[in-house]
C-alpha cells in the first residue's frame, strides 16, 4: 500500500527547523572539512546495529517515515544561525545558511526486520552534508525502532488479541507520540494519545480513570453506580467501565446492574490479572454478559502478556514497559563512515568495528516463505542464485537528490509490511527467551580497489 501524495513540500518559514537537533562536534568537523577542501567529498554513510538488545531475536525499523519529515525541515534559518554563530568561522555560516541535503538516502522500509550489521540506512553525498545528519538520523531511528521492536514482541505475545498503546505520561511528551506511532507500525490496535491520531492518523481510545470514580464521592461515601452511570449516559452501553477502584466482585456486579448484561467491557488495572480475569469472567457470565470483554492493564510487557495467554483476556492496555523499549530504549544503531571516494573504510576500535564499503542486504527465503539468511553484499555485487531459496532485496530508494522518492509507504502500508514480514520469522525467533538472531547475516566482503 503507497501513497499518491506529491513529494514533501520545501520547508516552509511556520514549522519548526530541525537543525539544531544535532551534535557540536558536526558543526565544528564542518568547518574544519570546508577548511581543508574534504568537505565535498564523496561519501558513504551507513546506520545500522552492531547487536541486538539481550534476550532479543530480531529488531524492527521504526522511524523512517518520521525521518524523512524531519530532513525536510533542517535548514537554518538566522535563529539557528546565531545560536552557533559563537564557534563557526564566516565560511561554515555561509554554508550552513545554504545547506539543503542533496544526497541519496537508501534503506530498508519501514516495519521490516533488522539484524546485528543489517545496514538499515545508507546516505550518500558529500561528506559535510551527509555528516550534519547523523545525529537526527540516529534519534529517530534509535528511539522509534526500539519502540516498534519491543511493541512487536508484545503483539506477538497477545497472539491477535486488540493492544491498546497507553503510555503518554511515562515519557516525554513528544516521545509519546512518536511511540504511539511506533506502536501502532507494529499492530497496536489504538493509542491513548490524541496528538499522535492528529499527526499519524493513529486510532485514539478511552474511557475513563479512578479519578472518575472517586469524584462520585458525597457525605454517605463512594457512589461507584453513580459514576458507571454517568459514563454510560455519555458514551453507550459499548463502553468500557474500569471496575478495580474500590472492590472487584463489587465492582463487576455494579456494572453490569448499571449497564446490564450488554456492557462492552470492564478493566482491570490492578492485581493478579491472571487470577483476578479468571474471577471476573465467571462473575461475568452468571450474570449473562456473555460479551462483556475484560481488558487488563498495570504494568505490562512481552513475559507478562505471554503468561496471560491462556487467561480470559480479550484486550490489552499497555504503558510504561511499552514507551521505555521493554528494557531497551534504544536499538544501539549507529552511524557510520564506510567509504570515501570509493574507497572502502572501517573503524577498527575494540567491540566497535565496523564493515568497510557501502553495501546491499539480501535475505533468502525458503519457498514457503521463512526467512534463512541475510546476506550484506558489496553495493555493486551480485548473489548466485540458490536452489530452493528466493532472494529478496532489502533496501529501497527513500531520497534522491535530497528529495523523497515518489510513493513511499503511507503508515498504514508499513504496518500491513511489517505484519508480513512477522511471518517470514522461523518460529523459534518468536521465542521471549535467550536466543541467537533469528536470522543469520552473511557478509560478503568488498574486493580489492581498482587499479
């Protein structure tokens, strides 16, 4: 699924710039670059992961689109100019007063899997250019590809049950809402978030909290009917009424007495949820509210959800664990040089080496469709073909000319990518345990330089 829309509009003066979400050091290796004469020349840059977080099988790349917004809008106006006028000389203001990225941008769509050295991005232009980016590049990709992995080990986990994003107030205020995208890139039925449904078109739900029930409080005590009622009166018998402020059992009785037998669900925010969803769909059913569905919230990540599988379940709601990357807020991408001039490059420094020479991924299916092998070719290489596997180029043409390519994916269409890519997984890279990558990754290196 692609969009028809035109290419991204030329920033425009009433939107915010972009540009000084970025490092000094960019700047500074800037100005030396123009001073010597490298700044113009040829590059490539790549991002990918050196590991994937402990206990994790594969990694989704979460942000791109988000990504490809925000370039648009880095340019520096004289407001940005002047907060780093201080350590630039007259010919980097000029230059950065000028700056539009003219590079190619290269990489693997958005929802697809990921891998330790899958080379996820690949930016191509002159070295000042490309290197201004880094740090935006690495923020986004780094905090929405950490919020999609972990959301898609939870959707795994809920195994088709509904995932409700609520995180809002666990993080802040614009990482929720790009959480709340990434979240819903990796099948969350709907967010809490409204701003993320006005800029991402992102499902919103809710019905109410505590707060709501404890305010029916008059001279004789706590009126938990009077509050259930009120909701009802507003918002349907299809609503869901949050039964755990005061006494559970009494709570489901004064539901369904409030809403009778049709009520759309209750939640449960507290307590053994396994036990306590166990108690509540019998009390449920005795009083004929066969439908009713029970949602369960509090804490909730990939291990605790796969542990209320077999439970009465129906619907999730998710938060803190959700919005912090279940114990991984950052997918570990980083940003590399890997040839200049054509010529391969690689940083050589303990654990944090690098693979030399721009380069494209290839990943091998068996026919029935689980994913094998990926392999990292040299940029202009070729793979033999192999009996009984089909090969499927990863990296797809995002910028060009420092233009977004025409038809990329709507959100919606990465989300429908990313639930097919789910299913390439063989199935032991679905387990919540320790584990080797899912999927092996092949690097065939680049050959000698010409000449």
């Amino acid at each position: 699924m692609t969009s028809t829309a035109p290419t991204r509009a030329p920033h425009l003066p009433g939107r915010p710039s972009s540009a000084l979400l970025t490092d000094k050091y960019e700047l500074t290796m800037i100005r030396a670059a123009l001073a010597d004469g490298t700044a113009d020349r040829p590059c490539v840059f790549e991002v990918f992961a050196r590991r994937l977080p402990a206990g994790r099988r594969y990694g989704v790349v979460g942000g791109t689109g988000r990504l490809m917004e925000r370039l648009g809008d880095f340019r520096f106006g004289e407001e940005e100019l002047a907060v780093v006028a201080d350590s630039l000389d007259g010919p980097t203001i000029e230059w950065l007063r000028d700056f539009r990225f003219t590079g190619h941008i290269d990489g693997y769509p958005e929802g697809e899997l990921f891998f330790p050295g899958s080379p996820v991005l690949s930016i191509r232009g002159g070295f000042a250019e490309c290197v201004l980016l880094e740090t935006l590049v690495l923020s986004v990709l780094n905090h929405d590809s950490a919020i999609a992995s972990a959301a898609a080990r939870m959707t795994s986990a809920a195994d088709g049950r509904p995932m409700i994003e609520m995180g809002s107030r666990r993080t802040h205020e614009e990482a929720a809402v790009a959480a709340a995208r990434a979240a819903y890139l990796c099948g969350f039925a709907s967010t809490s978030n409204v701003e993320a449904t006005r800029r991402h078109g992102v499902p919103s739900a809710g019905t109410s909290a505590h707060a709501f029930t404890l305010l029916h409080t008059g001279p004789d005590g706590p009126d938990e009917a009077a509050a259930f009622r009120s909701q009802v009166a507003t918002l349907g018998v299809g609503t869901t009424l949050l039964v755990d402020t005061y006494d559970i059992t009494r709570g489901v009785d004064t539901a369904i007495e409030v809403a009778g037998p049709e009520l759309g669900g209750v939640r449960i925010d507290s307590g053994d949820l396994g036990v306590l969803a166990r108690q509540v769909r019998v009390q449920l059913d005795s009083l004929g509210a066969l439908r009713t569905r029970i949602v369960v919230s509090g804490d909730l990540d990939e291990y605790a959800i796969a542990a209320l599988r077999a439970e009465p379940v129906d619907a999730y709601g998710v938060g803190t664990r959700l919005v912090t990357g279940s114990g991984a807020p950052t997918a570990g991408m980083v940003y590399k040089l890997v040839e200049v001039d054509g010529i391969p490059v690689a940083k050589r420094s303990a654990h944090k080496e690098s693979l030399p020479g721009a380069k494209r991924a290839v990943r091998l299916h068996r026919r029935s469709g689980t994913a094998v092998e990926e392999v990292l070719l040299p940029w202009a290489g070729t793979l033999p073909a192999e009996p009984g596997l089909d090969q499927r180029e990863l990296m797809v043409p995002l910028m060009r000319d420092g233009e977004p390519v025409p038809g990329l994916p709507t959100l919606a269409g990465s989300r429908a990518l990313h639930e097919s890519a789910m299913v390439t997984l063989p199935w032991e890279g679905l387990a919540l345990s320790e584990g080797e990558p899912a999927v092996p990754v092949r690097v065939v290196p680049p050959g000698p330089p010409a000449g």
